[in-house]
C-alpha cells in the first residue's frame, strides 16, 4: 500500500510475529528505472525479503518488464503487476486498473514480464470496470495462460472506492474457474474475520488498512487458530496484550531509521490516521497529531493523550 507498506510497518508488523507474505507499495516501474531519488528506500526489502513481495506500476510495458527483471535480481518472494489502483492519477495514465480494460494488453505485458522474471509471477486487480463476472474470469483466465502464477482479488469495481463492501462471493467464484491461486482481499476489520475468510473458499487472504490499523493483526489471527474454532474471542481469552502507547513512539523510530527525512511527516500521519482507530478519543487525537510538524512533536502529543487516558495504554486480545 502505497505510503503504509513500506519497511517502517513490516518491521512493526514483524516485531508482533509477523505474516506469511508482505507485499511492498507500488513501485514506479518509470521511477525505479530512472533511478529516482528514493528508489533506495521503496526497493528495501527487509525486514523478511524472503517473504516480500514487490509490486509495479506503470502504464509501459517495456519499461515494466524492465523494471520487473532489476527487482527479480533482489532477493524476494515475488513480482506483482498492480491491475488494481483506480486513483485517478494512476488510471488516467494507463497503469493500475486501466490495464483491465484490453484481456489483450494485459495478456501481452504478463507474457513479457513472463519471460524477463524467473519469480513467482503475481497480479493484483479489481472486478473490474463494471460488475461483469464472465470478464473478470475471461482476463484472470489469459493471465494465467501467460505464466501469472496467483492472483489477488479486491472484489471492487474501478470506480467504487470503499464505497460498498467487497465482494467476497467474487473471491470463490473465480478460484473454482481458475487453476492457480486466488486470495481475496477487501474489508478485513478483525483478526477473527481474517480466519474466517481464511477458512472459507479462498487460497490467502491479504489484510490491508486492518494490518496499519492492528499491526499484530496476524499474532491475534494465529492465537485464534490455536485455540480452535472460537470466533468470536472468548471474552476471557489473553493470548496477547499490547502496549498501545508504546506501538506510537515504535513506528516513529522504524520510520525514522527506514525511511528518508522527506517522507517522515507524511508516512506518520498517514499510519497514525489509521492507528488512532484503536483508541476512544481517537478522531480527536487524529486532528491534534495532524497539527504537528515533526516526529518529536508527534510523539509528544502522543504520551500527552496516555497521560490523560493511561486506562487505553495496554489492549488485552
Ligand atoms: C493508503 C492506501 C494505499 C494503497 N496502495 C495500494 C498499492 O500501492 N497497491 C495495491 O495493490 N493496492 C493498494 N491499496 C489498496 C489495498 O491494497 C486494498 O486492496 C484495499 O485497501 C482493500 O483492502 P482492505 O479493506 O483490507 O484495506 C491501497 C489502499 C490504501 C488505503
């Protein structure tokens, strides 16, 4: 995700167990071959490089298969084509989910990066422009004609946003017409809904804004596994706690030793905009944070709301 996913988070997200695959933020296949000023930073893979996952974007496909064969020489997981972005200012330039406009285009760009990388070969994509499920198989199909070897489906069309709920009923229906891998992705809040869509009719399930939200998301999903079909928790079940106040200050310093100066502000707020959920006066200390304009001034409004609200430091799960 761009701006959350980046090492800062995976390191949190590791620091609390971690999960079975990471995918970076969007990398700008154009960016990444000019050799932008912060290509250093987005092609990072640690902390677990054995399990990330780098994803581009570009409308060109020379310039994206290129790119995909320089990330294919770093150690990683996988090379994935995003299908998916509908920001207007991706789309409008051909990259993201106006790929999933021609099955051709897209047919031919996955059957070049097909032959640059030797990794595993993933897309990420939407429904769709429209809901028109016979399409979505007919392009997943010619996807997986050309080497694609998982997709990962956020059951949205182009222009829904977070508008509507995720289609997860699309999740099940395109595995059954598919012979590779289908993980479903879209409004996973909960540790418990994440195995229960885990268990249901799909190969992986990808968390996105729950995981910047509840960075040990996937420690709660494991001890709920462990402890057999108990969803919802049980109101007496302790697996874990974690120290809120402590997470805040945490993520500023992997932020401030992973990424540069020039992203602290705006990676900060965009992971304190999500993690505040977690709290009573959240929306609150949303606005104070967003008024500060370094990372020690984010900190300090930080303690300052345990000082008053000590009782929502720790979060028993
Ligand atoms: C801030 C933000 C940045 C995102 N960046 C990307 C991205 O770079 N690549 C991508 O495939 N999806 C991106 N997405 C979409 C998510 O991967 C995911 O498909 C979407 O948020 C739905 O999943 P969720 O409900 O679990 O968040 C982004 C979403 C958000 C909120």
């Amino acid at each position: 995700m761009a701006e959350l996913s980046h090492r800062a988070l995976r390191e949190l997200i590791d620091g609390f167990g971690g999960c079975d695959a990471y995918f970076s933020e969007m990398i700008s296949a154009g960016a990444l071959l000019a050799g932008g000023p912060f290509e250093a930073w987005y092609i990072d893979g640690g902390p677990r490089p054995e399990k990330l996952v780098y994803q581009l974007v570009g409308a060109d496909s020379q310039r994206i298969v290129r790119a995909a064969a320089l990330l294919d020489r770093l150690e990683c997981a996988g090379i994935d084509l995003n299908m998916g972005c509908s920001a207007p200012m991706i789309r409008k330039t051909g990259a993201g989910v106006a790929w999933m406009a021609s099955i051709d285009r897209a047919g031919e760009l996955a059957a070049q990066v097909r032959r640059a990388v030797k990794r595993r070969l993933s897309v990420k994509l939407r429904a769709g422009f429209q809901e028109d499920f016979d399409y979505l198989v007919r392009f997943c199909r010619r996807l997986e004609a050309e080497g694609v070897e998982f997709i990962t489906l956020h059951p949205r069309t182009a222009g829904e946003k977070f508008r509507r709920s995720a289609r997860w009923d699309y999740v099940g229906a395109l595995r059954r017409e598919l012979g590779i891998p289908v993980a479903g992705n879209g409004d996973i809040a909960s540790a418990a809904e994440l195995c229960r869509r885990a268990a249901g009719p799909c190969d992986a399930v990808m968390a996105g804004r729950a995981a910047a939200r509840r960075p040990w998301i996937f420690a709660h999903a494991r001890a709920l596994e462990t402890q057999g079909p108990a969803y919802p928790p049980r109101a007496n079940f302790h697996a874990g706690q974690v120290n809120l106040e402590e997470t805040g200050p945490r993520f500023l310093e992997l932020l401030a030793r992973h990424q540069p100066p020039e992203f602290h502000l705006s990676r900060a707020r965009r992971f304190f905009s999500f993690f505040c959920d977690n709290l009573k006066w959240g929306n609150y200390l949303k606005n104070l944070l967003n008024r500060e304009e370094n990372l020690a001034g984010i900190e300090r409004v930080w303690r300052g709301y345990f000082a008053e609200h000590g009782e929502e430091a720790l979060l028993n799960f």
